[in-house]
C-alpha cells in the first residue's frame, strides 16, 4: 500500500450489499424536511434494520407532509417555544438523527441531540468551523455516542474502488490529482447557498467532493493556497485550491456555484493514472490506464440515490457500540475544518457563528 494513502478511508465492507441487515433495528429521526431529507430517507426506507420513526420541522403541516409522505410515524414542530427537533430529541424511542438543516444550524442541533443521549449522523459541512467540529467531537466522545459527518460519496463502490486502486499501488507513487465540480446556482440572499448567516457559498457546500478526491489518494496536504470569486455579500461564488505536499506532489481542485464543469476526477502516479466517468460525487465508471497501454474502464450500479452505503456504515457502527466511523473518522471532519478555515482565511470569508 501506498504510504500515502489513510489507511481509515478504506471500506473493509466494499461489496456488501448495504440494505442487508447487520444487527438491531435502529429507529430513526430526521431534523428537517428539505430536498436533501428527502433524498436520505428514501434510501434509510431501504434498510431492513431501520425504523422510519420521527421527523421535525419549524410547522406541523411541513412536518406532517413529510412524515406522511415517507412513512415516519411521529411529526414534531416547533411549540411552545420548543423547537421540533428538541421534542424529537426528548423521545426515548428515537436511536439515531439524521440532521439535514444548512450548515450553521448545525452545532446547535447535534449539540443538543447529544445532550439527549441520540447517536447522530449530520449532513455536510459538520459545522461551520473546526472549533465548533472540535467541541462537537469532544462532546461525542464524553457522551459515548456514535457523530459522523454525512460524506456520502466516501461509501460508494466506484469511489471507495477508486482509492483502493490508488492504495494498491497500481498507479506507483500518486503525484497529482485534479477535480471539479460545479453547477449554476440562481442567486437569491434568502437562499441557503447564498447566504452567509448559513454558511453559503461553493467552500462548504461542494468543495468537501474535490477535496474527498486529493485527501483519499494523497492525505492532508503541507499547505494550501486559495483564490475565489466573492460576491457583494461575501459569500464565494467559485474557488480554485491548490494542495501542496511534503513529496511535491500537488492537488488541483475547483468548484463553482456560477458554471457547469465536466465534474471529472483525475488521480495520476508514476505508473499509471485513473480517471471517473460521470459527476465525481457519484461516478458510474472509472478508467484505469497502465502506461501508455489501452485503459480499462471498471463499471458501477449503486443501490438506491447511493445514500444507503453511508446509511448501513452509521447503522453497523452503532450496533457494533462505536462512537465513530473507522472510516470517516471524526478527527479527518475536524481536519477538513482546518483546512477550510485557512482557505477562508485566505479569501476573507466570515460567518456570523465565527464570533461567537
């Protein structure tokens, strides 16, 4: 194995097929019941050992809506000064919550579903900034309960394929990396990409995809240099990082709310280099190229929207009594802030939680 490649990004579960029960059935709560929400819980409905059991919202209609379109038992809103996802909290049914509100909701929430004594898996980014990842982990960790962030793309077949490749070391020493990914995005101050008291903006929001690609093949960089566009709120519109490493190997990654891009992930060594065919967060195919010889391309099927391998990662964990994913570990969520404190540091972005 390469010595550059983490060993913890590594799926020792890589061909199990992820709705197949691996212990007791957990009952689950969702916070929120946005398009994302929406996405995981049709994938959680596939798990044979998972309870769709409570959801929450800010109103009862949206919260009703949902539970009664996806098939949850238990709606709680906002009352009484009470907000939902704190009642959802306070029922002893609930095992595990899935937090899928925007990205600076989210320290208060998994805060509080951890003083609940609820397991959780929350949506990326963790938090704002490594400080608040920090205190979360730490309060995981005292709390004896299971925290992972929710990096999809990290579980699926043809990305976890792809990083065994490079670990085997098929591709000789990885020197370089490059990956994309972007979409236009209408502006609007209210909505949560665009807004900075959400944590809007290309950083938090799809840079965690890029960075999946350098930070699987080669490890945290040495350093990091940033440039981006910013609008008039201060809230980056596009970015381009370069990762630099203590070998001299380098990672080129950009994201961008303003265009399209061929969302292509490219991982090149002395020997061999591999490519993705299809969006990186979700690749269908990778080719493989030994040389100068003909490449072979390697095809994958993921079950359900591809959510469900994340799902039964946070699902084993749990029954197996771990509070953290050997293969998302908390430690790499909070280095992933780091870094994206320094790029933000670099560009001039600030949050409203950043004072607090």
């Amino acid at each position: 194995m390469s010595a550059h490649i983490p060993k913890p990004w590594l799926f020792s579960q890589l061909n199990q097929d992820p709705r197949s029960a691996t212990g007791q059935k957990l009952r689950w709560g969702i916070v929120a019941t946005g398009a994302i929400a929406n996405l995981v819980a049709e994938d959680l409905s596939q798990l044979e050992d998972a309870e769709l059991y409570a959801v929450s919202s800010r109103t009862q209609e949206a919260a009703t809506a949902f539970a009664t379109a996806r098939g949850f038992g238990k709606a709680y809103s906002d009352d009484d000064g009470v907000p939902g996802y704190q009642r959802l909290f306070d029922d002893p049914a609930v095992d595990v919550v899935y937090v899928a509100t925007p990205h600076a909701q989210h320290f208060e929430i998994v805060k509080a579903a951890l003083l609940a004594g609820k397991h959780v898996l929350c949506e990326k980014a963790l938090t704002i900034n490594a400080r608040e990842a920090a205190a979360l982990a730490k309060l995981a960790q005292e709390q004896k309960l299971f925290l992972m962030e929710a990096v999809w793309s990290r579980f699926l077949p043809s990305i976890q394929r792809a990083l065994h490749i490079a670990a085997s070391g098929e591709l000789g020493d990885v020197q370089w990396v490059s990956a994309d990914l972007g979409f236009p995005a209408p502006y609007s101050p209210t909505a949560r990409l665009w807004s900075p008291a959400a944590g809007g903006g290309a950083l938090l929001d799809i840079t965690v995809y890029p960075m999946l690609w350098a930070l699987g093949t080669l490890g945290f960089p040495q350093a990091v240099t940033a440039v981006a566009s910013l609008n008039d709120d201060g809230v980056d519109s596009q970015n381009a990082l370069t990762l630099s490493y203590a070998n001299g190997a380098q990672a080129q990654l950009t994201s961008s709310l303003l265009a399209h891009g061929p969302r292509n992930a490219t991982v090149a060594g002395s020997l061999g280099f591999l490519q993705t065919n299809g969006s990186i967060n979700n690749p269908r195919g990778i080719s493989v190229r030994s040389g100068w010889d003909e490449p072979r391309t390697e095809r994958f099927d993921v079950v359900g929207i591809g959510y469900t391998y994340e799902l039964r990662e946070v699902t084993r964990c749990i029954q197996q009594g771990l509070t953290e994913s050997p293969v998302m570990p908390l430690e790499h969520s909070v280095n992933t802030m780091r870094i994206f404190d320094g790029v933000r540091s670099q560009l001039g972005i600030r949050y409203p939680n950043d004072a607090r």
